[in-house]
C-alpha cells in the first residue's frame, strides 16, 4: 500500500496499481521483455522496483531488475541481472558463451531496502546452462550475476556490490532468498548487517553498505565446501563420484521467509537435511 494504491505484479508480466479505496485499476504496465512475477513490488522512494521470473530461455533479452514510477508505471530504470559480453563487470565471467547462451538469474522473490543507504538487495537465481563446464571454467566469480546478490541505487539501478555465494555452482543452489538487514555488533564494533541463510547451507553475515564478507558458517551438514578464502569465496570439495553432496538439490533451505529478532539477536529460518544428489 503506497499513496493510496495497490501494487500487483501478474504472472503475465503486467505491474497494476489498484485504487485501495475501490480496487479499479489506477494503471496497467506491460513490463517490457518481461516473462511474469511470482512475487510483489518493492516500493522505495515513490518507485516499484519489481523482479521476474521465466526468464531460463536463449533469448537476447535477459532477466532484469526495473523500477517503475508509483502514479503513472513508467519505466525509470533496468538492471540485467546477466551480464552481457563487454559489460566492465560481468562481462568476462561467462567463458566463451555468447549473449544468447547467458541466462538464468532470475529475481522471483522480493528483495529488501535501506532508506538509509538507499540501497535495494536482491537475490539471483542459478546459471544456465546448468553445468559449469559449459560456462567455461575460471577462478573468481563466475556467471555473474547468478547465484549471488546485488545491491543496487534505488534512484538509479546502479550496481553498487555483489557477492556471488555459489561460483561454478553445479548443485543448483540459486540464491533466490530473502535478504535480512539488521544493525548488528560484530566483534565489539556495530554493523550495517546483511544476514542470509543459503541455499547451499550457509549462514552469511555481509556488510551492507560495501558488501565486504564478515562470516560464513555451515547450518546444515555441509561437504561441496571445506570453508572459505580470504576474499570470502568458498574452498569448494567436489565429491567422488558415486558418493552423495550436501546440502541435497532442495539446499539447505529455499525461499520461505526467514525472520530476525532484535530482542533475542536471533535469526529463524526454515532448514533440513536429507540425502545429497
């Protein structure tokens, strides 16, 4: 609810703003190259910023981040959450793949704000195609932006960090959960927290206004990891052939919504354990 209205993301690509007081239709978007919503806009600043799904097909227009003026749907801003060949970030990330072949990332769970630093966070979803090798292969980040966050200006849709959770992610742990952000005290010192329980079966704490990791712990059974580097980056452990992983291909958790609590500094999230693929 915002300035009176009602904001609903379609299935079929369309942003509506409802009048709250009669439920008409103040305005109706088509969300270009859009492929649907399963979640609601963000409202930050009298913008919608909204994500999409669907968008796993080899098409020249990714998956994107947009933000849209509150009284007339206009489009403000876009942000492709597949980097493309010749992008300063991302865009060296994807091996030898063409534009065509990047995909994945999708934004199918709403994001979170901070009025403070004006910055909106995002969770991506897993590359395509599926396997790395066929990404070609790299030290570092890697088919950037998927499986990771991004925080964006929500003026502009600017990227200001990213932190990509799973690199060279073969087990299916897209990143597509929901971001805390909580003012926190880290070794006797406050922080501008962001807290994130993963799909890998991770529990992060990341600094909010730069990005920079602070903490990465396991909190479910974990063994494609042995811990991390000094940039944060995981140490991964393929295992075996014949022998299973874990977390399993449902993660360690998925999208369901966790909760924080500024009483107890306790973060809840849904979690289980059960067979690696």
């Amino acid at each position: 609810l915002y300035d009176d209205k009602l904001f609903v993301a379609l299935s079929t690509a369309h942003l509506v703003a409802l009048d709250a007081r009669t439920g008409e239709a103040v305005w109706d978007v088509l969300m270009p190259d859009g492929r649907g919503s399963s979640s609601g806009p963000l409202v930050a600043r009298g913008k919608l910023i909204q994500g999409m799904g669907g968008c796993q097909a080899y098409v020249e227009q990714k998956c994107f981040i947009s933000a849209y003026d509150a009284a007339t749907g206009r489009q403000l801003w876009r942000f492709a959450t597949i980097a493309k060949e010749g992008d300063p970030v991302g865009g060296d990330t994807w091996g030898g793949l063409t534009n065509l072949f990047r995909a994945g990332g999708e934004t199918w769970i709403t994001g979170s704000y901070d009025p403070d630093l004006n910055l909106t966070y995002w969770g991506t979803a897993q590359a395509k195609p599926w396997m790395p090798i066929s990404r070609g292969m790299r030290t570092g980040d890697h088919a950037l932006f998927t499986s990771s966050t991004v925080a964006l200006d929500a003026d502009t849709g600017t990227l200001k960090w990213h932190y990509q959770f799973t690199p060279h992610d073969r087990y299916d742990y897209d990143a597509v959960q929901v971001p805390i952000l909580a003012d926190i005290t880290m070794r006797g010192a406050p922080v501008k927290a962001m807290l994130w329980a993963n799909r890998n079966g991770n529990f992060y704490v990341l600094d909010r206004a730069t990005g920079k990791f602070l903490l990465g712990k396991p909190f479910v059974r974990v063994n494609w990891m042995s811990g991390f580097d000094a940039s944060g980056r995981p140490i991964q452990t393929p295992q075996p052939a014949g022998l299973p992983t874990y977390p399993a291909i449902q993660g360690g958790t998925n999208w369901y919504s966790p909760s924080f609590s500024t009483r107890t500094q306790l973060m809840y999230v849904s979690a289980w354990e059960e067979q690696g693929q």
